[in-house]
C-alpha cells in the first residue's frame, strides 16, 4: 500500500502523460478546423475595412467633387452657338485683327456626310454614340494606341469634353479642378443635348488653321471642295488637323500632314469604318496631289499676320491650354503700326529697297531696344500667304560676323577685361586642328587694336580673341544673352553654329549691348485677358546678362563699323543717328561652289545686319530659302544694310536718339596712333597722332610712348670769335643725337632771330661777321617735330681800325681745318684733307670729307682778299662715290664790292674768275657783299647737307639742295 502511495503533483503529471499519448486523428483534425476558420475570420476583417475605407473615400471624393465642381460655369446655350474670336491690339490699344472664329461657314448635323462623321469620330471618340460623357475605357485605350501609334495618335478626352473645354475652359494651368469641372459639365452636357448637337458643335467650333474655324471652311480653303465631295484621303486629312491645326497645316506642313492623314486612315480601319484595302489604297495618296495649288490660294486678308502669327506661337508655348482661336482673348501686342507699315512696303513693294528678284528673301526682326518688345516683324515677301514660314523668327541660319561681339570680344572684355585698344595680330594661322582659317580679303593686316579688327571684320583677330577667353566662357556669354548653343567649336568664333540663328534671337542679343548689358526676352505678347477677365501678364523680367561696362565698350567698336573709313557696314549709315552694328556673311564651300554650279567665290547663301540705337534693335538677314541659290557679288550682298538704314532712319523721325552713355565703370584712354602693343599718348603727342579709347576702370595701361618726347636741350653751347681767322665759332654737346637735327638760330644787335641753319654736326662756323656787332645764338634740338629747349650763347664782334688805304697786295685768306677739328671732337668722325691748289701766293684750298649711308662728300672753305685781275685759281677734281665734292670761298673786292659765283659740274670744282654754273641738280647761289659787311656761314651735317649763308646788314640766307647741297664761290686774286 505504501508502494503505491502517490503524492498530488505526481498523480497530476502521470495523467497528463497518459492524456498526451491517447491523441489521435481526430484531434489534428478538430485542430485543422480550428485554425482555418481563425484566417476566415481574419479575411473577413480584412475585407469589412476595405469595404468601411472604400465608402469613406467614396463619401470624402464625393465632397471633394463637389467643390470643386461648385464653381464650375454654367451650360449657356448662346455660349455654345456663337463664335468667339479673339482680339489683338497694337502697342498703342488700337483693335488690329480679329482671328479665330470670325472665318466660319456653319453646317447642320444632317449636312455632314458619313465618310466625315466616321473620320472624326475614329480618331476622335470612337465610343462616342456609347458613353455618357466621359469614358473611362477610351482613357485606357489612349494609352496604348499612343504606344501602338505614337504619341499623340489618340486623345484621351471625349469628343463631348472638348466641346466643353472649347467653349467653357481656357484657364492657362491644367489642374485636378479642372479635370473634375470638364467631366462635371461633359456629363451634364450629354443629359442636354443629343449625340448628333454635340457632334454639331464640335465640328463648327474646331480651328483648323488658316484662321479659320469649323470642318465645311476648312474642306472649302484647303480643296476647294463641298463636304460631300470629299475623298476618303481628304476626309482623313481634315480630321487630323484639330490636335495641332498648324503643325498639321498642308499648304505649310505637307510632309507632317501626310503623315498624320495615315495615322487617321489606320484608325478608321483600327474601328471598322474602312477596309484594309481601303486604308493602304489612300496611304498611297500624297496629301500635295489633292491640296489647292499655291497660285489658286485665296488670301484671308489677315493683316500683320507674320507678327501675329509670332504673337499666337508665344501664348501657346507658354499656356499649352488656351486656344487664341476660340477663346475670346483679349491681347496686348508691342506691335508698332508705323513701323510694321514700313517693313511691309519694304518686304511687298519691291520700291524702297529693289530686291534682285521674286524668289530672293529677307526676314527682320525690330524689337524695342529698352524692353524687348517686338516693334515689326517682316516674315516672308509674299504677300498673299498668310500664316506662311517666318523667315525672320522660324529659319536659322548661320550668321556670320554677327556672330563676333557675342562670341568673341564680348565675351573677352566681360571676362578679360580687354580695352578697345587691345593688340590683336592678324597672321596667317589655322585652327588647333590644323584647319586653315583666312580672311574674307585672302589678305593680312599685322597688329591690329580690337576696335579695328572688329570694324574690318578680320577673322583671325576673332579667332584669337576666342581662344583666348576659352569656348566655355564664350558660351555661357551668349546663353545669357538668348544664344543658346549645345555645341561651340573654334568655328563657331566666326559664325561656323549649327544650325543657325533666327533674326529675332540676333536681335534680342544685340538688343542687349544697347541697353547697358540688360537683357529682355523679345516678345510680342505684353499681357491677355480671358473671357472672363482675368488678365496674364506676358512680359519678360529684364536680366542683368553682361557688365556695363562690355556692353558700352562693345557699342563703342560697332559704331566704327557704321561710321569709320574702314567700317564694313557703310550703307547702315544713318546721318545724324549714333549707330552701333555688324555686318555678317556666310560662304560656301569648294564642294558646294562645284556641286552647285556657283560660277564665284565672292558669291554667298547669306548676308546679314544687326545693329542698334538707344531706341531700336534691328537684325535683318538676307539670302534664298535653298543655299544653292547664291547672292551675287556687289550692292545685293548690301541689301541687308539699305533694308537697316531705311527703316531706321524712317521710325526715328520726330523720336529723340540720345547717344550711348560712358557709365562709371569706364575710362577714356588717349592712346598714340600707331604703337602696338598700345601705348599710352604722351605730353609730347601730336593729337594728330591720339586715338581716343576706351577701357574697364582699374585696367588700364600704364606704358606711355617715347616716340614724341621732348629733346633735351644742347649743353655747353659756346661762341668766340677768330681774329685771325676772321669768323665765329659755334660749338655745343649732346649726348645720343640719334636722328636728333639741331636748329641754329641769331640775332643781330638786338634785331630779329633768323634760321641760320639745321645741321646734324655739334659745331659751326660763321666767316666775316660784322666788326663791332653783336651776334646771340640759339641752338634747339629737333627730334620728330618735337623741339628741346633753346641753348644760347653770345658773341660781339671788336670793330675794325681805319687805316689809309694802300696799294693792294696779294692777301689770301684761308680757314684751316685742322682748328676745326678742335670744334668737332663730339661728332662724328670727319677726314680733313688740306689740298693746296693754284699758283696764287698763300692760297689754301680745303676739302673735308664724311661719310653719311656711303657718300663721301666734302666742302672746301677759304677767303680771299685781293684787287680783280682775272686770274684763274686752277681746278680741283673731286670725285668720291659718284658724289659732288665742291669748293667754297668768299671774296671781296674793295673796288668793285662784288662777288663771285658759284660752279658745280657732276663733282668737278672749277674756279674761274667770277663765272659759275650749276648742273646736275646743284644749287646756284648768287650774292652781293658791300664792303665788309659780309658773313658767310658753313656748316657739315653727317656729309648729307652743305649750307652757305650770306648776310648783308645783319641778313643771311641758307640754302638746302635735298640734305645735299655744294656751295662754291670763286676766289679773286690781286696780282701786283
């Protein structure tokens, strides 16, 4: 008993382990069920609460709709049926154009033949005899006919909403209000009307280009055709048109038309309205095959329509949801009637300015200097093509030299700093890839300011430039200013971008440098307002895109363009007007020279303008829509500029152009002509020789020119008088002396100064001076029309003692030379050779020889006092190098008071008594002594320049033969 004796917990644990090992099958399975109705009853939770949020959601998007919807405009019969255009003013208020609806014939539902309901409604809507207004499903099959087809091949929206959203909807943002409205109104609109009135309206509201609006206007303009006259082809034209009416314009856009009239064709046969068959039958058809021919076009009578047409393209790239046509906008436009006017006459008349003929194009471009507006718009010279391609704001073309200030110097005073004066070298060089680059000229110029490079459109200067500042540098300057440019290549420093720039985008740029560096986006769209009154303002907000002081600097060198001798825009020229522009062509290619049968190479595809004054912005471009139709060399390639000049001139009457103002961050700089790299003028400048230039404060240079200063002054002048030799000696110093020429000047007891002579020796002497007078002399150094200070000295002459007169004798007088060698040590080396020739008693004749370039050149001095006896002296025969050497004396006859003359034969020295005559080229001088009041003067300068100077009471003469002058007078001797 006591073995079997169990403790409570024992007991409880053994029958736990008995209860464990009787489980079986059907417990696993009561277990199974257990759990699987727990995951139903969590499935149910589940899905109650999905249930609860889903009601919840419906009930707070139920809320939502409704306000949003609660604003939503109310379903007006009349706003359905009437036409609603819209309205353009010009810059001054005055009603311009009406487009939109106003060109509209009406047709009735039963009017529209099946073959056009069925085009329409299968590219359309092609459930629309099916939903209520909106289509969930057509939503989801949008998106997969826009991958099967492309994009844009079918529309989400309803037919029913795109007549709600024609006539009630134009608010610029696409917003979940919106959308929730549109779908409001379309359903209440399907409980409204029938299928067939709203199809009605759908098709008479449509614009369809041309301004124009409504499918029966549009089968009428475009082929000339009632609408059940309408071929599948064209029926699947037509249709097409309502997503983009101008892209998909055919007398515009053949190609994009064609191809969108296919995209139609297959969606008809996509829905069962044609057969296979049907469809790649009319494919084949090209839409040019069945189009109204260009001849036959009737004119809409549109008037400014390139500028409204701009006008239009600006509201709906910027507010994709407003339709211009059948919105009822209120537009503001910047157009300037008088202006517009003139451009017209110019573009249509073919009087103000001849073009070469019917086929050759321009497109301009006016704008408002300071705000950017768009003034006149000339587009195309057809006048009877409305809304046709703008050849002022569509065509991009390569621009040339118009190209230089954005690119190239622009971009180094901006960011270099470059004054107007800046050194540029035009030389032969090519770009880093070894491409050559040449000038228009075949030519080149050396050193060059930047002015002139720009005013003479060199090439290799811009080039340079452009290096010099770095492509990136250079494009992000023109992005700033409206150039945009994905790639720029060394080319492009000369107008070498793909593919191109419009006029109104070179205008916008140049626009800029006009207005202090401020850039406005050109427009033509100032503010509009929608039909309910809210106004959109359109303008731009002005940008600081450049430094003032580059746009001023930049303005100043294109003035030179219009204005300078040597400016390429000379037929831009508007007197009285301060101009700023460039002139641009483009070139072709040998290839293209060859492939297009160009018969020169003067002859270009292009040929540019752009400038500007304060008030107005110009770029006009000229040339042929193909590039195998050349401009001519001569005054066609000038049509651009005549077009500038004309209406330039003709929009400034009566307006006041003030001239471009220096703002503070520019210096005027005098610079001397000539000197490159530039140098600074002097004080010594003549301002013959200053141009006035212009650079960036704090920048500029500080070299200043040498080549006009001030000699210094002679040093050490001294005058002394030789008794013996009966002459003054004058002698100075000076230190480098070259091409340094001294003036000697004197005066005569007080009396005037007198030029003796110009000599480039340091030392003069002056025979026979007047006994007992004063002699004051001046000596100045000239360099380059520049003169030094004067050096002076002073010499008085001892007066002579009367004696009684005796018989004369033989008295010859003669100056040595080798004491002038003690009077010319500072200069140059002279060989002094004494040669004594004649049989007369103490008769010295001297020759003195230099050298200057290789010519050996002498003059011999003596004096000689005596009675006439008419003996001949002999003759001296120098001949050094081909040059004349020649002898001078002085005498005179206390008898007669007379003197002899000179003679000078092809470098023989003859003497004879009182006879001379002077050949070759030799100068003849003839003077008359009294008594002793005679002094004559002679001078050396470097061999060049011999000069004898008499003076007779305080006269003198000198004469100069071309720097080489020989002087001879005979010598009279008295024979006892």
């Amino acid at each position: 008993m006591a073995d079997m004796y169990e403790t409570r917990e024992e007991r409880r644990k053994r029958l736990l382990e008995a209860k464990n090992k009787n489980k079986g099958p059907k417990n696993k399975k009561e277990q199974q069920n257990k759990t699987k109705k727990s995951g139903k009853q969590i499935a149910k939770r589940i899905f109650l609460t999905l249930i609860a949020l889903a009601i919840v959601g419906m009930i707070g998007g139920a809320i939502t709709f409704a306000v949003m919807v609660k604003d939503a405009p109310k379903l007006d019969a009349a706003t359905l049926k009437d036409s609603i255009s819209s309205t353009f003013y010009d810059s001054e208020g005055e009603e311009i154009a009406k487009v939109g609806a106003v060109n509209r014939d009406y047709v009735n539902y039963e009017d529209i033949p099946e073959l056009v309901k069925d085009a329409f409604i299968a590219t359309e809507d092609a459930r629309f005899f099916k939903h209520h207004g909106i289509d969930p499903i057509r939503l989801g099959g949008a998106v997969v006919a826009n991958f099967k087809h492309g994009f844009g091949s079918e529309g989400a929206s309803t037919i029913t909403q795109q007549v709600v959203k024609n006539f009630f909807f134009n608010q610029p943002q696409k917003t979940l209000s919106r959308k929730a409205q549109e779908a409001w109104l379309a359903i209440q609109l399907e409980r409204k009307y029938s299928k067939e009135e709203i199809f009605e309206m759908y098709v008479n509201k449509i614009f369809m280009s041309e301004n124009m609006s409504g499918v029966k206007t549009a089968a009428k303009t475009y082929f000339d055709k009632e609408l059940d006259e309408l071929t599948l082809p064209e029926a699947a034209m037509l249709a097409g048109m309502p997503q983009a009416p101008n892209a998909y314009n055919p007398f515009n856009n053949p190609d994009r038309a064609d191809k969108r009239k296919n995209v139609v064709l297959s969606l008809m046969h996509q829905h069962g309205y044609i057969t296979k068959a049907e469809m790649e039958e009319a494919q084949k058809v090209s839409v040019e095959s069945f189009v109204v021919s260009k001849d036959k076009r009737k004119s809409t009578d549109l008037p400014y329509d390139s500028f409204i047409k701009e006008a239009i393209a600006e509201i709906e790239e910027k507010y994709p949801d407003i339709n211009v046509y059948t919105d009822g906008l209120s537009i503001q436009t910047t157009l300037n009637k008088k202006a517009q006017d003139q451009v017209d006459k110019i573009m249509y008349e073919n009087e103000i300015v001849p073009f070469p003929d019917e086929k050759f194009q321009a497109g301009i471009t006016l704008l408002d200097t300071k705000t950017g507006g768009i003034l006149a718009i000339g587009g195309d010279r057809d006048p009877d093509v409305k809304f046709g391609f703008n050849y002022a704001t569509e065509q991009k073309r390569q621009p040339g030299s118009t190209i230089k200030p954005i690119l190239d110097y622009g971009p180094a005073i901006e960011y270099l700093k470059w004054g107007t004066y800046h050194t540029l070298v035009d030389k032969a060089t090519t770009y880093s890839d070894g491409t050559p680059i040449g000038n228009w000229d075949n030519q080149y110029m050396g050193s060059l300011s930047m002015r002139e490079a720009l005013a003479r459109s060199r090439n290799i200067p811009a080039l340079e430039a452009f290096k010099e500042v770095g492509a990136d540098k250079a494009q992000e300057f023109a992005a700033n200013i409206g150039v945009e440019l994905k790639e720029v290549y060394e080319s492009a420093s000369i107008g070498g971008i793909s593919p191109g720039i419009s006029s109104l985008e070179l205008a916008g740029a140049y626009s800029a440098f006009g207005n202090e560096g401020i850039y406005n986006t050109p427009h033509a769209v100032k503010s509009f307002t929608l039909k309910d009154g809210t106004k959109i303002n359109m303008e731009p907000e002005p940008k600081a895109a450049m430094q003032d002081y580059t746009a001023f600097l930049i303005t100043d060198m294109l003035k030179d363009v219009v204005s300078s001798s040597y400016g390429t825009g000379s037929y831009a020229n508007v007197s009285g007007l301060p101009i700023a522009g460039k002139t641009g062509t483009t070139n072709y290619t040998d290839q293209e020279l060859a492939d297009y049968n160009i018969p020169t190479s003067k002859a270009v595809p292009d040929a540019w303008f752009a400038g500007y004054t304060t008030n107005f912005t110009m770029a006009v471009w000229t040339g042929y829509e193909s590039r195998k139709n050349y401009i001519a060399p001569g005054m066609d390639q000038k049509i651009a500029q005549q077009i500038f000049a004309n209406i330039m001139e003709y929009i400034s009457e009566d307006v006041e152009t003030k001239d471009f103002k220096q703002p503070d961050s520019v210096e005027t700089v005098k610079i001397e002509k000539g000197t490159y790299p530039a140098r600074l003028a002097s004080s010594y400048t003549p301002s013959s020789q200053i141009l006035t230039e212009y650079a960036v404060k704090g920048n500029i240079l500080n070299q200043v020119s040498q080549k006009y200063d001030k000699p210094d002054a002679p040093s050490g002048l001294n005058a002394s008088y030789n008794k013996g030799n009966d002459e003054i000696k004058l002698s100075w110093k000076y230190g480098s002396k070259k091409g340094v020429k001294f003036q000697v000047n004197v005066s005569v007891d007080g009396g005037g100064s007198e030029q003796l002579t110009q000599t480039s020796d340091k030392s003069l002497k002056i025979a026979k001076p007047t006994p007992g007078s004063s002699y004051t002399f001046t000596v100045i150094a000239v360099k380059d029309s520049q003169s030094s200070d004067a050096a002076s000295a002073s010499v008085t002459i001892p007066k002579q003692e009367v004696e009684e007169e005796q018989p004369t004798e033989d008295e010859n007088e003669a100056i040595d030379d080798k004491e002038d060698k003690q009077d010319t040590e500072d200069t140059e080396t002279d060989d002094s050779q004494d040669q004594d020739q004649g049989t007369d008693q103490g008769t010295d004749q001297d020759t003195d020889q230099d050298t200057d370039q290789g010519t050996d050149q002498g003059t011999d001095q003596g004096t000689d006092q005596g009675t006439d006896q008419g003996t001949d002296q002999g003759n001296t025969d120098n001949n050094n190098n081909g040059n004349d050497s020649g002898n001078s004396g002085n005498a005179s006859d206390d008898s007669s008071n007379s003197s002899g003359n000179s003679n000078t034969n092809s470098g023989n020295s003859g003497n004879n008594s009182g006879n001379s005559d002077n050949n070759s080229g030799n100068s003849n001088n003839n003077s008359n002594s009294s008594n002793s009041n005679n002094s004559n003067t002679s001078s050396e300068e470097d061999g060049n320049e011999n000069s004898t100077s008499g003076s007779n009471s305080s006269n003198s003469t000198t004469n100069q033969n071309n720097g080489n002058t020989t002087n001879q007078s005979n010598n009279k001797t008295d024979n006892n």
